[in-house]
C-alpha cells in the first residue's frame, strides 16, 4: 500500500492561520500572501485528506469536525516544530533537554516523588503523565512521551528500548473480619465462590493479566465491581464488599488502606507482572540509563522495607533488577 505524503508544514500554518481569523483574506494579510494562495493550501490539504474542513458558505468561515480535530492537532504539531531548531542547539551545547515521563499510576504513587526529585537535576523542564499503561504506550509511540514506566513491555516494536525493572507476583486481598485461607489454588477457587472478586477494570494491562491468570487456573468468577485505581480496589475490599487479585507494588498504592485487610500469597501459583522502563531506540539513551538507575536505587531502599511492614509474607514475592 502506497504512503500517504506528509502534509505540508506550510499548508498547515495557512490553515490554522484561516481556522483563527476565519476569514481568508484576513488570513492571507496576516501571513503577507494572496488571498488566491491561501485558497490553494487549503483546497490542497482537502484534496490530500479527502475531507472538507472548511464551511465556505458561513460568514465568518466555519471549520467541519474534520476541520476541528485538523485544527486541533496542527496547533500543537506547529508548536513543536517553532521550538525544534532552539532545542537542537541547545542539545548540541550541552544544555538539559526537556523531558516528559509518563509513569503507571503503581509506581507514580509510591516511588514517583522521590523519582521526580532524583531525575529534576536532569532536565531544563520535567513534565510527569501519570495513569494507565495503555495511555502512555500509545504516547511513546506517536512521541508525545520521551520515557515510560510501564507495565507493558511493547514487545511488538522493533524500535523501542526496554529495561525490566522488576517483576512481582499476584498476591490475594481478603477483608479482615473475614477469617480465610488462601494459599492454595484450590482455596482460590473456594474464596471465588465464598465472597464476589473486586476486579481491576479489564480495559487496564493488569487487568488484562489478571483476567489471563484466572483463565489460566480455570478460575469462573462472575462479574461483579470493577474499577481502574489500586488504592481504589483496597479500599473496597478492606470494606468487606469483596476480594481482589493485586500486586505488591498496587497495595502499597493503597497503603491507607493496607493494612485493613487480609494477605494471601499463593504457593502454586507462577503468575506475576514486570514494570519496564521504556523509550525509542537511539533517544535519550544516557537519560534513559540514569532514569532506570535512580528507579532501581530507589525500588531496593524503600519497596522491601515498606511490604514488611505491612506484613512479613510479602518477603520475596516483588524481585528488583539489579542496578
């Protein structure tokens, strides 16, 4: 299949330039043109897209929903491409880069400030997108983020880098006034049919692999509350509503709430997550090298510790890659 040519910058400056006066002649004093010239660009971008984006009946101009999201997108596509030269000379004079990092909400909420702190010395500016993986992925892709920590390992992508920073087991979340048991995977399955599960929302990566592991084990749990927050999940199980499949990592995101409830680590169960720290291939390598040294730093003095104290069967069950 042929590619598509890029759109003209050019072409796009005119449009924004029409989407703000709406009004081409307007528009064509504003960029010092002929009105003629910037009737071309637009008819050639809508050649080129196949859409309409502008409403040449309406006075003043009215772009189509086409012409919105177009609008939308060259704003910030042009913005970026004004600060392009200044950010190449700073670069090659040795001056910080601006960096944007985007961490899964496990980490985020239990290393983040601490990371933050360490990885500030670094940059000229720090902006940090915290949420679900799947977001994030998605942006280190169409490069709206330069690093991730993410729980998804975007193995299908040749020109990623990726350091596994660590990997941690599934552990079992019961309400304390109820005194169970579960070690076992068959004590898993009677836990199932004992109390509902509280799940994490199947759109999410845990989720996702946390609906694999019940697959796996041919666990049958129906249906019952969903949601896409950790602390959020221990929360409602240290209520008493239910149980939960969690990771070490997620419980410690709801350490208000951690210690409310019963932990169980299963003895025959090899199901686990890793958290990666992502970028492109050939960006960024020295800062991508110093983030997963302070992330490994920080993981190895205060993630064992703080499982501990919340109770001494999670020794072992979260592994820290070495720095």
């Amino acid at each position: 299949m042929q590619q598509q040519k890029p759109i003209d910058s050019q072409n796009l400056m005119v449009f924004v330039t029409v989407a703000e006066e709406r009004n081409m002649s307007n528009a064509a004093k504003k960029l010092g043109i002929t009105q003629p010239a910037v009737s071309l660009s637009i008819r050639q971008i809508e050649e080129q897209l196949g859409v309409v984006l502008v409403n040449r009946e309406r006075r003043p101009l009215e772009l189509t929903p086409a012409g919105v999201t177009l609008r939308n997108r060259a704003v910030v596509l042009l913005n970026e491409i004004s600060l392009l030269p200044g950010l190449v000379r700073d670069a090659s004079s040795g001056i910080k880069p601006d960096l944007r990092l985007g961490l899964v909400d496990s980490f985020a909420s239990t290393i983040g400030p601490e990371f933050i702190n360490r990885m500030l010395p670094h940059a000229s500016t720090l902006s940090v997108r915290t949420g679900l993986s799947p977001y994030h992925s998605e942006a280190l892709i169409g490069r709206g983020l330069d690093l991730i920590i993410s729980s998804e390992p975007l193995i299908d992508f040749d020109n990623i880098s990726r350091k596994r920073l660590l990997s941690e087991k599934f552990i079992v979340i019961t309400p304390r006034a109820r005194s169970l048991t579960v070690r076992t995977i068959a004590e898993f399955k009677h836990l199932a049919n004992t109390l509902p599960m509280v799940r994490f929302a199947r759109d999410s990566h845990l989720g996702a692999q946390i609906e694999r592991f019940l697959r796996r084990i041919d666990a049958r749990v129906p249906s019952t509350t969903e949601t896409d927050r950790a602390d959020t999940v221990t929360s409602i199980v240290a209520a008493g509503v239910g149980w939960a499949v969690i990771t070490p990592l997620c419980l410690l995101q709801g350490h208000e709430y951690s210690r409310r409830v019963n932990v169980h680590v299963l003895s025959d169960s090899h199901s686990d997550r890793s958290l990666y720290l992502l970028g492109r291939r050939d960006e960024y390598e020295q800062l991508m090298n110093h983030c997963f040294h302070v992330a490994s730093e920080l993981m190895q003095d205060h993630l064992p510790k703080r499982l501990l104290d919340i109770d001494p069967s999670l020794t072992g069950v979260i592994e820290i890659a070495p720095d």
